[in-house]
C-alpha cells in the first residue's frame, strides 16, 4: 500500500551520526506508484538519527512529487532514462547514471559514510560497483518474497550471479524476519545478518480510548487484492457461508487493486452487500481511523515476509487472524490473534467464528504496545544506526 505522511513528522530531529545514501530496487513511478513504498518508510526511519541522501534512476517515468510521500529531510536525487533494446547496455547505463548521482549527492550534501541499498537485485551490484570505485561500504536490505519455499521465483543464471556477488561483498544483510533470513541462507546467502523489520508511524497508528461497540462486528481487510498472494477469495468463500449461520458481522476490504474483480467474485459467491463494503486505499490518518473502527483484521495470505497492516493493525489495538506464512508467527502469538494454515478455508471458517465472539479477550494495550516497542521508528531508526556505525567502524 501507498499512504501519504505528513511532513510535520520528522521537525524535531536527533543528531545526525552518518550520511547515508539510500538505493532501492523498487522506487514508487509513474506506472507503480505504490513500488517500494515501505523502503521510503525504512529511509525515514534511518533520518532520524542520519544524515539521508536517495538516489533513483528509472527507466519508468518518474513519479510526480506531489504524489510522492517522502519527508523533506530526505534528498531525493533522481535521473530518468530510455531503456535500450540490448539489455547489457542497460546494465552499464544504469550503473553510469547512478555514478553520477553519487557524484552530485557527494558534492551537493556532503561525503557519504555508507550505502544503504534495498532488495539485493538489482540495487546491491550499484553499491558493489561505488564501492569499487570509493571503498563505500554498503549494507543490504531484503524485502523479497521470491526466496520463501511458498513463492519460490526462478532467476536467469546471470540475475544470479549478479545477486550473489552483490550480496556477499555487502557488510550485512538485512531481512525484515527471521523467516526470510533463513530462506535467504537457504539460497545461498553467506554474509552477517541483522533482522530489522518494518517500520510503524505512531502518527496515525494508536490506540482509541475506547474499542468500538457496534452490534456488528467490523472486520478488516486490507491488502492489493491479488489473488494468487493474498487469497481474498478464499475470505469471501467463507464469509459467504458464514453468514448463512450468522448475521452480525461485515467485511471492510480497503485496497489500491482490483475491488471491481473482488465485487464481481462476492456477488458470484451469493456474499450480501451487507456483509462486505469496499473502500479505496486510504491516506494514513484515514487508515488508522478505519482499523481503530475494527474488532479485528483478517489476512488469509498464500506467502508473506511481514505485512505493514499486520503491525498497524496491532498499535490501534486490534487482533488479527492470519496464515502460518513468512514472519507473521514471529509476531503474531496467541495473545495477539489466531494463526491458521495456508488455504485451509475450515480453519479460517473456525477462527472468523470464535474471534467475532472474543475479541474483547485481547488486551488492547498489550497490542499497541508491543507493536510501539518492535516497530516505531525510534526503535528501527536506532537499528540500523547502530548497525551503521558497526560497519564504518569495521566491527562486523
């Protein structure tokens, strides 16, 4: 998801210890407005205790920046290019323009103490090629779902290659669970870890001073709606017979995909509008009112790393119900929800049945709480500081 964060945020800064330079593999567009949102989050995070510089060359046209949510700290240096029909020349084109970048951020900002680049391909063989040229290091962080066994992605031997040798000359890699952090070992992988998840803004995030008290219950959903990663079907197919038995109870779905499809697919399955409303991705605040209007959240996902929404949903205080998938059961115990497995449309019939009549049983601010503590940006901005400092220092 996409939201918009308010500049207000970041006013009140502490010392700045490095100048980092940000690159990311995926970097919101024109066409993807939506692409890598969650590394801007990460960035934001890192500002808070550094200096920060980006650097974005695209081959897509370049977002507007009116739509762009990105705090003013954050130097944003960006260069658009046309792709080439041969893909070699691609490769050094890129690798030229982000030099150039560097140059200019180097000169404009000041000298830059590392590299922070984000999902090893292709952004790590950009950092590996600076630091040839300047002895940077550069730490990586991992997103990807493409190495975990439920989504597992075949790569070109080159891509490979190129992974690998991004990878294993950075000085730590990042994985955002330990779950990832084990299929990228599985790959692989050899290099020090650091397990640093995603980030939470307290700002539209919290707890209400009271939990709703509808007579029917708000569940929530929110996600892109692709079907083959996050099984809404399989919601709908089990709230359509769930509500044959009972009545008290709505689906809110909130996403920037495919709501037309999912319409279609709920009206097919014979789900009352009644029992389901659709909504538009929404601004933060928007979506932080919209989960603190909630009983609970509901994922049914085929594969995830750690989904933001999960980590939201738990700061305003609600459970959740997901799939035993990625990271999720680091952080989703039985005192915060319900885990079931993968595709099992019984288990989730069950849990969507004994969650409606006891959610009141979850300790709201125990959720909060815990999702303050692990996620706020304090806490991960001081992570990767921390880690910042290791690696210039030489520690790791």
């Amino acid at each position: 998801m996409f939201y918009f964060v308010s500049n207000t945020f970041f006013q009140v800064m502490e010392n700045h210890n490095y100048h980092v330079l940000f690159i990311s593999s995926w970097f919101p567009s024109e066409q993807e407005p939506f692409s890598g949102n969650f590394v801007i989050r990460h960035a934001e995070a890192a500002a808070k205790y550094n200096k920060v510089s980006f650097a974005n060359v695209s081959y897509a046209p370049l977002i507007d920046k009116a739509n762009l949510s990105i705090i003013p700290e954050i130097k944003l240096f960006e260069k658009q290019i046309k792709p080439c029909r041969l893909k070699p020349l691609n490769f050094i084109r890129t690798l030229y323009y982000y030099w150039k970048l560097y140059k200019k951020i180097n000169l404009e900002e000041g000298k830059i103490d590392i590299i922070h680049a984000n999902v090893v391909f292709p952004s790590s063989h950009i950092a590996l090629f600076i630091k040839i040229f300047t002895g940077i290091p550069y730490i990586i962080s991992e997103h990807w779902t493409g190495y975990l066994s439920a989504n597992k992605v075949k790569r070109p031997f080159y891509v490979k290659l190129l992974a690998a040798l991004g990878a294993s000359n950075a000085s730590c890699l990042c994985p955002v669970t330990e779950n990832l952090k084990e299929a990228m070992q599985n790959a692989g992988f050899k290099n020090s870890y650091k397990v640093i998840p995603n980030v939470l803004n307290r700002q539209h995030f919290f707890i209400a001073d009271k939990a709703p008290d509808n007579d029917i219950k708000q569940i929530i959903h929110v996600s892109n709606l692709k079907n083959e990663h996050k099984n809404i079907n399989g919601i709908i197919d089990v709230l359509a017979r769930l509500c044959k038995v009972r009545q008290d109870f709505i689906l809110k779905i909130i996403s920037d995909g495919d709501i037309e499809r999912v319409k279609d697919y709920a009206l097919k399955k014979e789900l009352p509008d009644n029992h389901v409303k659709f909504r538009k991705a929404l601004s933060p605040a928007k979506l932080g009112e919209a989960f603190r209007a909630s009983h609970f959240m509901v994922l049914f996902s085929n594969y995830e790393n750690l989904p933001c929404v999960l980590i939201e949903a738990m700061a305003c205080g609600i459970p959740a119900i997901s799939t035993d998938v990625g990271g999720i059961k680091e952080h989703l115990t039985p005192d915060k929800g319900i885990i079931i497995e993968a595709k099992d449309e019984s288990a989730l019939e069950d849990a969507i049945n004994h969650m409606l009549d006891h959610y009141e049983g979850y300790d709201r601010e125990a959720l909060h709480s815990y999702s303050v503590n692990k996620f706020s940006y304090k806490v991960v901005g001081s992570s990767f500081s921390s880690l910042y400092k290791q690696v210039i220092n030489k520690m790791l």
